[in-house]
C-alpha cells in the first residue's frame, strides 16, 4: 500500500500560460507565487458505504499536503482518501491520480501540486465499516 502519492495534479489542472518578459527576452519580471502556509484542519463522519468531503481555497498555486490524521473506530482503519474539484451539485469530483488508500497518520499520504482555485478533500468507506467513521484531516497548502 502506498502511504504517499504524487498528486498527478499538474497535467489535469495546468492552465495555458503565455510566456512573459520583455522585448529582449528578459525574464528577470516573472516571479513565483509565493503565499503564506495556510492549514486547514476538517472533521467529519464517512457512513457506512459512503463519503464526506470538504471543500478548501487554494490562494497562490503551490505545494498541496494532505494528512489522514485520524480515524476510527478502529483507529487502524484503512479509508479511502482524495482530493478533487467541487461539483455544482454538490459533490466531489475525485482527480485522477490524487487518491489513496491508507489508514490514518502524522504524515501526508497526498502531496503535490495545484493551481490557485477551490479543491475538496474527501474521506471515503472502502468496504470496510461496521458503523459511521469519525476522522479528521489537515491539508496545508498556500
């Protein structure tokens, strides 16, 4: 089981950018986002067969690190986790590459890159829930 992933994120969500700089060919005007770490922290419950989700803002395109901290009972349950795009129907639309099972801890099992704009997180049920899944995830980003 994969405890960590590359997100996968930079091919399903770059947008086109035109190149900048001027006349010459000096690129000493483009600069790197930066942003302030931003982290924020969801609780929730996963029924049983099903999902929960969060929604989060992204400010300036950076790294993205999503931690399963915790969940249960039992504590060592393996649960389904994702980031995606909110859908206007309220759910989650999962991105390719940016899943994971893997069973709650103190290191990020997601990580990679996105685009300033609003993403989700979500916890999902594999199959493996006798009753509702309390949890909480963190997803520091910029």
């Amino acid at each position: 089981m994969t405890r960590s992933t590359t997100l996968g994120l930079a091919l399903a969500l770059v947008a086109a950018t035109a190149a900048c700089g001027g006349a010459s060919g000096d690129n000493s005007s483009i600069t790197t986002p930066t942003g302030n770490l931003v982290t924020d922290t969801f609780t929730g419950t996963v029924p049983v067969g099903g999902l929960d989700f969060h929604n989060f803002t992204v400010t300036t395109g950076g790294t993205v690190n999503a931690t399963l901290v915790a969940a249960g009972p039992p504590s060592t349950i393996t649960m389904g986790f994702a980031i995606g795009t909110p859908g206007t129907t309220g759910v989650c639309s999962l991105l390719s590459g940016a899943q994971v099972t893997t069973p709650p801890g103190s290191t990020a099992q997601l990580t990679g890159s996105l685009n300033a704009g609003t993403y989700c997180v979500a916890v999902v049920d594999v199959g493996n829930a006798a009753g509702p899944i309390a949890y909480t995830v963190t997803v520091a980003h910029t």
